[in-house]
C-alpha cells in the first residue's frame, strides 16, 4: 500500500491514477502537455497565486481522498484538473 504525504505528493497521485483503467493512458497525455502548461503558466504575472491554487485545490485535496480510501475522488480530481490546466497550452 502507497502511503500519501504531502511530500512526494505528485508522484503518489500519479502511481495512484495509474492503477485506474485508463490511468496509464492519461498519465501519458499529461507527462506530454504538462511541460507546456509549465512552461505558459511560469510566463503568466500571477504564476505564483495559480500554482498556490493548483496546490490548495488539487494536490491537497488529492492526497486527502487517498488518505480517506476515495481513491476514485482522487483520480476524477487529478484528471479533471490535468485537463482544465491545458487551456493554458492553447495559446502556445
């Protein structure tokens, strides 16, 4: 069993939504945009205050679904959040 902290939260989340049916597929999908998002976002005058929320809402949120056994809660979120971050990507 993974055990989740906020440290080394991404990875767990990840190793997590892998397990998903289509978890391996998507991860892939977001390891291909995600540098783009990155990369649009670290551009953008309020980064910090976007990636703060990205941490509040997402990864602390994800980590406690896990830490509560709501591992599909988890993976939706993890997901949902990947693919609303690529509109960020569309401008590139």
């Amino acid at each position: 069993e993974i055990s989740c902290s906020l440290v080394g939260s991404e990875m767990c989340i990840r190793d997590r939504v892998s397990k998903h049916e289509n978890g391996p597929a998507e991860i892939k999908i977001y390891y291909d945009i995600a540098p783009k998002i990155v990369e649009k976002l670290n551009h953008l005058p309020n980064s910090k205050e976007i990636y703060e929320k990205i941490y509040q809402e997402v990864v602390i949120k994800c980590v406690q679904f896990i830490e509560e056994g709501k591992e599909k809660d988890a993976y939706s979120l993890y997901k949902n959040a990947s693919f609303d971050l690529k509109k960020y990507t569309d401008t590139l």
